[in-house]
C-alpha cells in the first residue's frame, strides 16, 4: 500500500510562496540526547552538514551494489497468494550474513518466512524497526510490457511487480544495515530490520504472527515503513508527506432476502431491487465529517505551502462553519482529501442471481468501508441501518477482527524532526504529517504503542503512473537511490551515537 495515489493533489508551482523558515536552526535540531552543550554549541556555528554528515556516504557509487540486491528481491516471485516470501527471505539471509549480519527467520508456515536481523546498539534509547513487506501483489501480465518479474531496466526505469511496493523499502532497508555494519557506526540504540511476509492481505503469516508470538524480537520505540511519499512537481521536490495514521478497513456486507419466483412476474420483494436501492443510499450518503490531529496537522501544512486558492480552501475545511462546502469541492475534486475528512463508504462488489428468468431469494453487496481510526463502528453500523431504511437489507461487519485502530503517531518527537530535517536538507523541501488512506502494517505496530511512520520514493504530482499495484509498475533508479540516501541519513540522526 502507499500513499501517492491517495493524496488528493499538491499545488503547483506556479504561485509557490518562497519557504518560510520554521524557526529552528538545523544544526540544534539533532535527535541525540545525550550529545554535551558543547557539542550543541558548536553545531550551531557550523553549517548543518557538519554535524549530520558523520557518516557520508555517496549512494550514487554504492547504486550498482544497490541494484544488483533489488533486482535479486524483484525477480523471486513472490505473489500473495501463495506468497513464498521464504525464498526472498533467503536471498536476504545470504547478503546480510555474508556480511557477519546475524539474522533469523520465523515462519507460521514455511514457504512464508519473515526476516529479522538486528545490530546491536549500546542500549541506552529503544530500538529502530525498519520494516518492508516481501510479498507482492498479482498481475495480470497480458496487460504488462515487460516480464513483471524479469526486474527490466529502460529509460532510468526498473520495472517489476514490487519495484514500489514493497521491495524498494526491503532493499533500503537492506543497504542501510549493511553500510552500518561496514562503517561500523556505533548505535545507541538497536536498529532491527524485517523483511515481512503477507502484508497483501494475510498478515496472519506477517505481522500478526510477529507480534503475538515473537514481539521481544520487533519491539522497538519507533519504526519506519512505507505510507508516505515525496511529492515532486516539475522536477523539484514540493514536499515530503509522512504517514503517522491511517484508516481502518471496516468492510460491511449487505444481504437483502425476499422470495423466489419467475421473471415474468414482478414482486415488490424482489431481493436484486432492494440491494440496489440499499447500495445506492449508502454510496450517496454523506457521512459526518470529522477531523483528527493527523488530518488536521496535514491541512494546516499543506495550506501554508499551497497556492492562494488552494490554501484557502485547506484553512477553510479546519472551520466547522465552512467545511461543509469544501467537503462537496473535495467530493468533485480531490477524492483523496475527501476520504480524509470521514469514515467512507465505497460499494465494490454486487452479487445476485444466476439465470435471466429466476428471481434469486438472496442477493448480497460488499461495501468498503475505511473507518477513522476513531470511530466506533457499533454505531456506524446503526446509522448505515437507518440510512439504507429497509428491514429487507440486512446489514452487518464482513469480518471480525482486522487491522487494529490505534492514535496517530507523534510529530513532536526525535524522529519525526530527522524525517523534516532530512527532507529539508536533502530537497529543501518542507514535510507534511498525514492519514493514510490505506492501510498498512503500521496499525499493528501502533497499536502495540510504537510510534511508526511511513516514507517513501519521490512521486509525481500527476499520481505515478506504473505505481503500487498497477501494470507495468516501475521506480526509477534516481529515486530508488534517493530512497536509500534519505533512510541513511534518517536511521543516522535518530540511532547514531
Ligand atoms: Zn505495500
């Protein structure tokens, strides 16, 4: 899952205001707590590089090496289902052990490992988890140019079914452990990585399976993963959006019942009736618009680096009195912004009869419904009922259990601050605390208290064509280094001594 194809859009450059500075110096803005005044104040007389710059490395020689790891993950098949993440697993194994990298695979069911492997830090803050999923999505490859898992590269381009989700985080995550291992950077904290199976819809064999039985092995203070991306415009960075919440899948089923009988006959029970007129209410059914820290957090941002016309509209939906109206624009306009603002609902799915003449007694539809983290669901369910008014309709959760809800994670701490300090000083470009549309593996993370965020490559601001789950899904190889560089110098700032 990821984020660029969620965000609604970015302004155009057009009429950006020149960036205001935040206020704070980015030599004094470091994550170290234990570094001495001294320190402190000698950072602040020395250009920002200095301190940051303690471990330089130049990503774009280490990209062969980068490559030749990224393209080993993008042509294991990986396809969930089955999965087979064990074979990725092992591929990762190989490298980082190679290297003296000690590493552990725990597997619900064999062929679908998860990956740990951990260096050690001198113990005095809680470890960084740097987490990127193994398995990848299916194809339909008459609709590919390219061999999905062939890892083709053209124009500055690697195609391959992963290349953006989720092996590009895998193998950051990869090369970030090694050239710590290699530079011998002294931690002070454990930074851990896994490379986890069955995020595509079966965290049973992922993260669940992590967290319930082997949680002393992830559990760290925060966590890095995908959700986030950086937004370009015209060649330059616009801005960096950070995950730090996201919406809870709720699907609901809808089940309408009414007697059998013959097409020739018209009833007013007609079950294939009453789930239409079911769904079309709840699709057309504005549900109450409601804000939390993270979407406010986003639109404030976002509106203090957007053009006139656009920030205004950002202000206005933080007014009670006016978000009505920028809620029915962003309906029109800017889908990705108008999930945002609520719980959703979004029939995908309609099932009913099965020959021409028969009436069916049953006929059933699927609505996907992204639920704030925040709401509560018993009542959500209660209002659908009365919104779909029809005893005939019965309404219900499609499952129990899923991705836990869990509180944002926070923007005031030392890691979010390396995130905006490295954006700033890799893209001069400001970072913009957001709500996933989506859903990721974070939910389970935050709800074990981690404070996890997502990043992610650069993206266009058109949406990126060839994106997280699309045919001919692609990266280029700019910005899978860049990818590389801003996990660095990140893990640097938050982990090195
Ligand atoms: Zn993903």
């Amino acid at each position: 899952m990821r984020v660029s194809q969620i965000v609604g859009r970015t302004p155009s450059s057009a009429d950006r205001r020149p960036r205001r500075s935040t206020g704070r110096r980015p030599g004094l803005v470091t994550s170290s707590l234990k570094r001495s005044c001294l320190l402190l104040i000698a950072a602040s007389l020395l250009p920002a590089a200095a301190l940051d710059n303690r471990y330089p490395v130049d990503w774009a020689r280490e990209e062969a090496e980068t490559l030749e790891y990224f393209t080993t993950l993008l042509r294991v098949d990986t396809t969930n289902p089955p999965g087979n993440e064990t074979r990725a697993a092992q591929a990762i194994e190989a490298i980082l052990k190679r290297e003296g990298i000690p590493v552990q695979l725990f597997a619900l069911e064999p062929g679908r490992a998860n990956l740990v492997a951990r260096l050690k830090g001198d113990g005095s803050r809680r470890p960084l988890l740097l987490l990127g999923h193994t398995d990848v999505v299916g194809v339909q490859r008459e609709r590919w140019n390219f061999d999905p898992f062939a890892a083709i590269r053209k124009n500055g381009l690697i195609y391959a079914r992963g290349a953006n989700d989720d092996k590009d985080h895998v193998v950051a995550d990869m090369m970030v452990l090694l050239e710590l291992k290699r530079r011998h950077v002294k931690l002070d904290r454990d930074v851990i990585l896994l490379a986890e199976a069955g995020e595509e819809g079966t965290p049973r064999v992922g993260i669940d399976y992590l967290v319930n039985q082997y949680w002393p092995e992830i559990e760290a203070e925060f966590a890095l993963a995908e959700g986030g991306s950086i937004l370009e415009e015209n060649g330059r960075v616009h801005h960096s959006l950070i995950t730090v919440s996201e919406k809870v899948p709720r699907g609901i089923r809808l089940i309408a019942h009414g007697p059998s009988g013959h097409g020739s006959r018209p009833i007013p029970e007609n079950a294939v009736a009453h789930l239409a007129a079911a769904v079309a209410r709840a699709a057309s059914w504005q549900t109450p618009i409601r804000l939390n820290d993270a979407t406010r957090a986003y639109f404030e941002r976002l509106s203090a680096i957007s053009p006139p016309r656009d920030a205004a509209r950002y202000r206005a939906v933080l007014d009670p009195a006016r978000a009505p109206e920028v809620d029915r624009y962003f309906y029109d306009h800017e889908p990705g912004h108008y999930t945002l603002l609520r719980t959703s609902v979004v029939p995908t799915i309609m099932q009913a009869g099965f020959r021409t003449n028969v009436i069916p007694s049953q006929a059933e539809a699927y609505l996907d419904v992204r639920a704030l983290p925040d709401e509560d669901m018993t009542r959500f369910l209660a209002e659908l009922r009365r919104v779909i008014n029809d005893p005939a309709v019965e309404v219900m959760l499609a499952q129990t259990g899923g991705r836990p809800a869990a509180p944002p994670s926070r923007t005031d701490n030392a890691l979010f601050r390396a995130l905006e300090d490295v954006t700033r000083r890799m893209f001069g470009a400001p970072t913009i605390p957001g709500m996933l549309a989506g859903a990721t593996d974070c939910a389970q993370l935050r709800s074990k208290g981690v404070e996890c965020y997502g990043f992610g490559p650069i993206a266009g601001s058109e949406g990126p064509l060839g994106g997280a789950h699309s045919d001919d899904e692609n990266i280029s190889v700019n910005s899978l280094n860049k990818l590389v560089e801003f996990l660095w110098d990140t893990v640097i700032e938050v982990a090195a001594e």
